[in-house]
C-alpha cells in the first residue's frame, strides 16, 4: 500500500485529537529525534534507558505513535536527553 500525504486536519480528525495537539507532538517528536542522532545515540540505547523496546522508540519517531504516546512520555524521553522543558503561558488579544 503506498503511503499518502495527508493534511493536519484529517490527522488530528483521525487519531481524535486536536490539530494542537499532533502538531505539538510532532514538533517534540522531531526534537526527540534530531538531538537523539546530534548526540550520537542509538535507538536501541534510548530505548534500554527508557526501558522500552527499539520498536517503540521507532514508532514515537516515526510519527505511528502519535496517538498513544503522551505529552508525559515525550517531556520524558527529551529529560533522559538531557533537556528540561518549560511551558509558558501568554495572553492571546
């Protein structure tokens, strides 16, 4: 089956979340992902700190679990990166 683009919209609509929601994700997911190989760190050896198999780490990468992994997970994983995470909230006009 060949893969299809698909827009954020129908994504969200599909998983049932918020665009917010897998947009947010997806920025973290690819953070995770980028400072992982910046380090030089395998997904093997994230997944044995976590204590999850390589299947999983690939799926979070590859955007499959988007749905099931949880804001908690990702704050998670970018801590055993190294990384600390802080939300800032603004008023919007």
């Amino acid at each position: 089956m060949p893969w299809k683009e698909t827009s954020l919209e129908h994504l969200a609509k599909s998983l049932g979340l918020s665009e917010a929601e897998v947009r947010e994700k997806q920025r973290l997911i690819a953070m995770i992902t980028e400072i992982r190989k910046k380090k030089g760190i395998s997904q093997e050896a994230l997944a044995r700190k976590l204590d999850v198999s390589q299947g999983r780490i690939a799926q979070i990468e590859s955007g499959i679990g988007t749905r099931t992994v949880s804001f908690d997970v990702l704050f998670n994983i970018l801590a055993i990166l190294g990384y600390d995470f802080h939300i800032v909230y603004r008023k919007v006009a």
